[in-house]
C-alpha cells in the first residue's frame, strides 16, 4: 500500500480516540459537578469539626467524696442499682413485645421436597 493510505488510516484512529475521550469526558461532568457539590458541603462540616477539634475541653477533677457518710453512699447506691434493674426489666419487656409480634406465617417455609 501506499504511505498516504497509512496516514490516513492512522489519522482517522488519531481522530477517532480523541472524539471518544471527549465523549467519555463530556458525560462524565455530571457526575464531577454532584461530587463537587458534596465535596462543598463537606468542606463546611469539615470546618466546623476542625474548630471543634481545636478547642480544648475544660477538665475538672472529681470531687474528693471521702468524708460522705456511708449511708448517703449507701442509699446513692440502691437508686442507682433500681434504675439499672428497671432499665433491664423494660428492655426485657421491649424484647418480649417484639417476639410476641413476630409472624411466622410464610417466613419459615419447608424448602424439603416430599415424595
């Protein structure tokens, strides 16, 4: 063949490349403006976690409790404890409800075939 044939050929690829990286790249804009729309909205929360990050929290030492009597002790104790045992008692409760509400109708099927 002869050489102009060849550079026509290769030029028409040459062409063709590039015409399908402007397409890929042309559809591809939409995407890169919604990720820089979230990246905006990133950049503010990340702002705002940056000056919360930069603050430094007041530390305070626990009170010293050595000289409370033991009965206030005692009883701070017990309420705590009854709390707890409340709070366990009602996600008991909760947990029960919820087994009470399951249907079984449909959802354990006999996936065995019988002959």
């Amino acid at each position: 063949m002869e050489a102009w044939i060849w550079w026509l050929i290769w030029g028409l690829l040459a062409v063709a490349a590039i015409a399908v990286w402007g397409f890929l790249l042309y559809s591809l804009t939409p995407a890169v403006t919604n990720i820089m729309k979230s990246l905006q909205k990133l950049a503010v929360v990340a702002e705002k976690l940056d000056a919360a990050a930069s603050t430094k929290p007041k530390l305070e030492h626990p009170v010293d409790n050595l000289h409370d009597s033991p009965a206030m002790v005692q009883r701070e104790r017990k309420t705590l404890l009854t709390e707890r045992r409340k709070r366990k008692e009602a996600r008991a409760r909760r947990l029960v409800t919820r087994v009470k509400d399951i249907k079984l109708e449909g959802r354990f099927k006999d996936v065995r075939k019988r002959s």
